[in-house]
C-alpha cells in the first residue's frame, strides 16, 4: 500500500520552502540597499577659497640664522650681604625650608650648609640678567642684536637654532639706534639674512617675526606692517616700523623677515599696558639698521654729523603765526655756540626746509638726515627767514658723545617794575640785561598757562624780533592782527634751553 503525503507535511514544506526565499531575497534586498546608501551619500564639505600664504618655507630657510643671545654681567654684592644679612631684613631667621628662604637663595645663588650660608663670590662670578635674541648677518659669525639686550654684559653666550651654544665677543653698540653688533669665532660657517630695502615696504604686507621670546627659543609668529614712521619717544632718530604680529620679551633684537626671507627691521619694542604682547611693537627700519651695522663693523662705534641747533616741529600753529602755507620744516630754537650752525651764520627762529636739496619735512627728519652724513661733509641748507628763503653750506661737525651742558649762569631775580599782558594771562619785566622779558606769573587758566609758559621762562622774541619792553609783545600782536593772523610766536628760554610757542592775538 503506497502511503500518501502528509497534508501537513505538505504545507509546512511550502512554507519552510517560502520562508527561505524571502529569506534570501531579504538577505539581496539589504545587500542592495546598503551597497545602494554607500553609492549616493554626499562629498564631504571642500570649501574652494583662496588660502592664506603658508610661512612654513620662509620659516625653513631663515630659522638657521636667527639665535638666543644670553648675557651676562659681573655684579657687586648686594649691600646686605655686606653685613651678613640674608635678604630683607629678618629673611635670615626664617626656617631653611621655608619657601621665601628657598626663593631668596636661589635668586641670590647662595646654599646653606650645617645652617649657615655660602655665597659665590659674586664681585666676580656672572650672572644671567638677559635674554634677547638675535640674527646672523654673515657666514663668519657677525650678528645683530639690540643694545638695550647686551648694554650690561660682560660675557655673551649665542645659542643657534639647533641647539649649540657658542661664546660672542661684543663689537660695538649704538644706543641711539638701539642696536649692537656681536661676533661669534669658530662653529664654521653659518647661515645669515640680508636687509631688505624697507622703502619698499607697504602698510599691510605681511612679516614673520622669529626670535626668543621668553626664552623659550626659536619661536615663528606673523602679522602685517601696522604704520611706518612711528615715533615712540625713544629717541632723536625714532622711525619705527610697526608691526602686529606678536612680540614678547625675549624677542629683542630679532628680526621681522618678508616673504622673501629678508629683513626689514629689528624687532626692539611692544606698546603693553599688561607687559604681553597686545599686538602693537616696533622695529627698527632695516635702511637704518643697515647702516649703522656697517660702522659698527668697521670701527665700533657710528660718527654722525652734527649742526649744533635746538630744533622743535613747526605745528600748524606756527606755520599759521608766521604766514606759512604748509607746517613743514623743522625750526630752530636755539644754535649753540661752538657749533658749525653759529659759524654758518643760522639763528633762532630760522625754518630749515632742505639739505642738499631734499625736502626737510619735520624736526625728526633732519636729524635723521644730519645724522646720516659722517663729521666733515659739508651739506647744503636752505631755511626760512623772515619769510624769505636762503641756502648755506655748512661743514657738519661730530656729534658729541653726550648731552653737552649750557654754560649761562642761572637768571637773576627781576627788579624791574612789571606789566600785566592781560590778553595773554601773565605778567612780564624786562630783564636785567636787557635782553628779552622775564615772566614773573602766570594765571592758571589763561592762554600762557595752556602753552607750558611758567615764571621764570624768559620772552627773547616775538616772530622773530627781539623783545626788551612789554611794548614789544603788544605792538607785535597788533601787527599780526592787522595781517590777519591768529597768533604770533613767542620764543621762550628756560634754563638755557629755547623753544617756541603760539599765543593768540588780543582778542578784544
């Protein structure tokens, strides 16, 4: 008897059967799908943009050239430790290990054996008191630093880029540019950077500062050119570039590089109200750096020229007292003696407005130009006198090496009869040699106070005459008043030192 199938046998079969195809239909189906999302999902987001210059090649080619400059410097020993004492007074009698005891020691270089101290001899042994940084300029060991880095040294210490540290004797520094060259003998050739020629550099482009900040070693940051010409009252020769890239301590005398590897000025000071980089130094030009590199090189010391004129701005003020149309030039407030100025035969109250035919455009400028020419050249100055103008030669002097001291004896008080100039807010005689009007007050609020005049200033002209009697100040403002001009020029001595300022015309 043949059996049959079983129905449900059957049926579950076809099931099974079914359940496998959709099975593996499920199992293509989600392979497709999944190959499927893989195949359209989106690109990741690439923006197409212009993109900023990358430094990194800069950087490679000019780091070998730059350095750590560490300095030292022989010191005396501090008074205290003359009398045994360790620190502020009572520091001695605090316990070895407290922490301001460890500071002081190590501050001081002392150690403390069986609790008694032991101190180098410190009237000979060098300290660090510096760090600053600094750039080859030659493949023989000559390098540029600020003065201001190495002014209280007595040995130098060069560290270069991959870490070797290299003794420097110094060369010679100019404190009025802020700069000094050092030399390094032996280590074999090195890598150095050229001066750019900063005339060509424009507000906005782009510098790499690379120095030592901190003392942490090379470190790279950028920025642009934020100004030209600034001056910071650092001195007679101010002309800074100003840069934003960051400068901090330690980045003294390195160098502001453009994107050619070139320098275009020695970084030297930050404008910082918290003593961080705030985004504002200064370098020194790389045409001024250049040169005064050169003089030290050679001898070690830079010789400029010297006029022998007290020289302050012309304002706007000033120009408009003496009838001028632009404020240019820089004016003479006072010749010295012994100076080539006197012998030329220039006086106070003249406008210098060229030297050899170049255009004088402010007071800072012709001492920059003065500067420039050595001791000896003779140079050609046009002023302005009496609203005319007139050229001299001149044979420049050397400027000395300091500040020379007037030699006129201290004003004696006046005993003349006094006269209020009432227009003006103060009070004048004539002085007792008869040469010019000695102010004996000043009201607080007045036109005079405005101007810094104070007692004890002595009026020796008024646009550019002399003045014996308060009469003379008077007639001087009607003169101006009828040649319709706002104010007139007062030239004002203290302490042997001359300057001018502006006074308005009676205003009734």
């Amino acid at each position: 008897m043949t059996n049959s199938p079983n129905p449900v046998s059957k049926n579950r079969g076809r099931l099974l059967a079914a359940a496998a195809s959709i099975a593996i239909a499920g199992a293509i189906g989600l392979s497709a799908v999944t190959s499927g999302t893989q195949a359209v999902l989106a690109d990741p987001v690439r923006v197409e943009a212009p993109q900023a210059p990358s430094f990194a090649d800069v950087v490679e080619k000019v780091s070998p050239a730059v350095v750590s400059v560490r300095v030292k410097s022989k010191v005396d020993q501090m008074a205290n430790e003359e009398d045994g004492s360790f620190g502020p007074r009572g520091f001695d009698n605090l316990p070895d290990d407290h922490p301001m005891k460890r500071f002081f020691r190590q501050f001081r270089g002392g150690e403390w054996q069986n609790g008694q101290r032991w101190h180098r001899n410190h009237e000979h042994q060098p300290r660090p008191v510096a760090q600053g940084s600094g750039f080859f300029i030659s493949d023989d060991g000559y390098l540029v630093t600020n003065n201001h880095v190495v002014e209280d040294g007595s040995s130098f210490t060069v560290v270069t880029n991959d870490g070797k540290e290299l003794d420097a004797k110094l060369i010679g520094t100019d404190p009025r540019t802020d700069l000094a060259v050092l030399k390094v003998d032996g280590g074999g050739k090195f890598t150095y950077v050229d001066f750019a020629d900063d005339n060509k550099v424009r507000v906005g482009d782009w510098v790499v500062a690379v120095g030592n900040p901190f003392g942490l070693g090379g470190t790279v940051t950028a920025g642009i050119v934020s100004a030209r010409g600034r001056d910071i009252g650092a001195g007679p020769y101010d002309d800074f570039i100003q840069i934003d890239a960051a400068v901090n301590r330690g980045n003294s005398g390195g160098p502001a590089f453009n994107l050619n590897g070139q320098v275009v000025g020695v970084n030297t000071a930050i404008f910082s109200p918290s003593g961080g980089s705030v985004g504002i130094a200064f370098a020194i030009p790389a045409t001024t750096a250049k040169q005064v590199v050169q003089d030290l090189m050679k001898d070690g010391s830079v010789k400029r020229g010297w006029l022998g004129v007290q020289i302050q701005p012309v304002t706007a003020d000033i120009a408009e007292s003496l009838g001028l149309k632009e404020a240019k030039g820089a004016l003479v407030a006072g010749v010295q003696d012994d100076g080539p100025a006197k012998k030329a035969g220039i006086v106070s109250g003249d406008i210098i407005t060229q030297v050899d035919g170049k255009d004088v455009s402010s007071s800072r400028e012709l001492a920059r130009v003065i500067g420039a020419n050595p001791p000896g050249k003779a140079v050609e100055v046009t002023l302005l006198r009496n609203g005319k103008s007139e050229t001299m030669k001149i044979d420049l002097g050397a400027l000395p090496t300091s500040d020379k001291q007037a030699s006129a004896d201290q004003q004696q008080a006046p005993q003349n009869a006094t006269e209020t100039l009432a227009d003006l807010g103060m009070t004048v005689t004539s002085a007792d040699d008869g040469k010019g009007l000695v102010v004996t007050a000043v009201e607080p609020d007045s036109d005079a106070a405005d101007r810094g005049i104070q007692a004890g200033d002595v009026i020796t002209a008024v646009n550019s005459a002399e003045v014996k009697a308060p009469g003379d100040v008077t007639k001087a403002m009607e003169d101006a008043a009828k040649a319709g001009r706002k104010a007139i020029l007062v030239q004002v001595s203290r302490e042997d030192t001359n300057r001018f300022v502006t006074l308005p015309v009676n205003k009734g």
